[in-house]
C-alpha cells in the first residue's frame, strides 16, 4: 500500500510539470504564436519560472533536493530552444547569457560553502579526521538526487586531489598506509606517462584527416590522464582506518568498505592467492597488478562501493597494507 501511494505521489509530482511542458509545446507550435511579442515573453516565463515554481511546490515537503529545480530549469530552456521560432527567443537568449552563469556560480558557491562548513564540522569532532571525499559525499547527499550523489562527488573529487590537495596527510594512531610499499603510485606515474605519449602521436596522425576529431580526442585522453592523477593522489590522502565501532577500507577515492567489527570472522597476513568466486574481492580496482598482504574473512556479506557508485558483494577481501604486522595487531585487540 504504501509503496503504491509513493509511486502516485511520484507520478504527481513530476507528471504535472511535464503536462505543462506538453501545454506549452502545443502553443509554441501553434499559429498563434506568430509575431506575438507578448506571448512569446508569457511562454518564456511559464518554460523558465513557472513550471519550475510549480515543481518546487510539489517537492517542498518531500525529501527530493530543492535544487531539482534547477534541471527543470534547464529542460525548460532546451524546449524553448527547441520550440520556439528562432525570431522569439530573445528573452530565452538572455537567460542564456546572463541567468544560466549566475545560477551556475550560485551552486557551485553553495556546494564550496556547504563543503567547508562539513570539513569545519569533523575537525571539531577529536576521534574524527577531515576527510573531503566524506564531506563532499554528505554535501552532495543534501542538495542532489541519490543516483547523480557519487557520480558528481567522484568528478569533482577527481579535481580536487589532482590540483588542490598538495598537503601532506600526517596518519593518525588508527589510520594506516597503503601506497608506500606498493607499485600502485608507480604504475599510475607509467600510465599517465603512455596516455600522454599516445595523445601527442594520435593528435599528430589524426590531424592529417580532422582537426576537429584530433582534438576530441587529445582532449578525451588529457581527462583521463587528469582521473588517473586525482586516483593517484588520492591514495596518500584517504588511509585505511580503525574506528569505534567498525573498520573503513579505503583505496583512494576508487574502493571503499565500511566492515563493523562484529563482522569479522579472521583476518590473516597472507600473500596467497585469493580464491576466485563471487563473493571473494581485492580492495585494489587494480586486481592482480596489485599483490595483498592481508585478508579479511566476513561472517556475513557486505559491500564494496567503487568508482560512480558502483557496488559489489563480498565475504573475503584481500588488500596491502604498509604496516600489516601493526595493522593485525591493532585489529585483534579491538576484536577482543
């Protein structure tokens, strides 16, 4: 019953905007539309102000983000551009040129903002480490539909660890390495290196048949090359950690798991060979390019969130770690 009700509340509640979208659609394409100044400027408010007002309405007292409104915003704008005789889209245009760049700002102000105020909010916080991927994530929760949260935080993550974060992480007791004693920062140097390489061979070839499609895909190249850096730094930054209640693997901003201690049923120094089934995992997206020193036994499943969100089953899970001697023994002690 329930769930029938949040399926009516839903259809209410995106069907009205896009009823109005289809009304307006019907009188851009109409002939009354020629040469009316007046209701040129009507539909132009209805695409832009109205429906999204409308729209904000209807989600004010639910836990959709009010800033939903602002897509709805933009699909108004794509219709318009589309609908509308070219000769009566000035007012469309002028949004274009000076509403849309404010909006924008606006958001991102309020994503720096809000961000910030998180960051401020775990450093007061003794046990807790500012962790920006973390505020980012729960900024990011509150002003966006679930489904776009970790997409957009991994982007933007991306970004940040690439070009802004340059401070050295110092690790706190519970917290512990990863990248030191490994190849992984090595292998993503060498990457980085060959995707640079082969953007400056494949623009040079390319651009004998079409500049346009060379510079496509040089620029296609320099963005993964700037990902592999962000996933790179971020390992230094975003270490494994030991908290009160449960244990937080991370491997940069490319892997995580929250286990609670309870779920523990061993955990092994071990160089071995994992098992390859379903429910058996490497903390590393790297898989066997990268070996393990530790291996971790659930008594029951939990979950690995990758890259964008996405999520994998797993009982036993395999990962490196600089200091596993420390790490074993630190974890036993809390298990006892």
């Amino acid at each position: 019953m329930n769930r029938i009700i949040e399926v009516n509340r839903h259809f209410i509640t995106f069907g009205i905007p896009f009823c109005l979208f289809g009304i307006l659609i019907l009188l851009m394409k109409s002939t009354l539309l020629n040469a009316n100044d007046a209701l040129s400027l009507g539909i132009s408010i209805d695409l832009l102000i109205v429906v999204p007002l409308v729209y904000f309405l209807l989600i004010r007292k639910t836990e959709i983000p009010k800033t939903t409104v602002i897509p709805v915003m933009v699909i108004g704008l794509i219709i318009g551009t589309y609908f509308l005789p070219q000769e009566s889209q000035i007012y469309l245009t002028l949004f274009k040129t000076w509403g849309l760049p404010v909006i924008e700002v606006s958001v991102l102000t309020f994503v720096a903002i809000k961000v910030g105020s998180a960051i401020r909010k775990y450093k007061t916080l003794k046990s807790s480490t500012p962790d920006f991927f973390i505020a980012l994530k729960d900024t990011c929760y509150e002003i966006l539909p679930k489904k776009l949260v970790l997409p957009f935080a991994t982007e933007v993550a991306v970004f940040y660890y690439g070009f802004v974060d340059w401070k050295t992480r110092e690790l706190n007791k519970n917290e512990f390495s990863y990248h030191k004693n490994s190849g992984t920062p090595a292998l993503m140097g060498a990457i980085i290196f060959m995707i640079v390489i082969e953007t400056f061979v494949l623009h040079m070839l390319i651009e004998r048949w079409s500049i346009n499609v060379a510079w496509i895909l040089s620029i296609l190249s320099a963005y993964t090359a700037v990902q592999f850096l962000g996933f790179a730094k971020s390992l230094a930054r975003r270490p494994i950690s030991l908290n009160n209640k449960s244990l937080t693997l991370r491997y940069g901003i490319m892997n995580e798991a929250e286990i609670h201690y309870s779920e523990i049923d061993t955990v092994t120094l071990s160089k071995k060979d994992l098992e390859k089934d379903k429910l058996t995992k490497r903390l590393s997206p790297l898989g066997e390019l990268e070996g393990h020193n530790v291996i971790i036994k659930l008594k029951r499943e939990n979950t690995l969130t990758g890259l964008y969100g996405i999520k994998k089953k797993f009982k036993v899970i395999g990962f490196h770690i600089d200091e596993p001697n420390d790490f074993k023994e630190k974890i036993e002690n809390v298990l006892q």
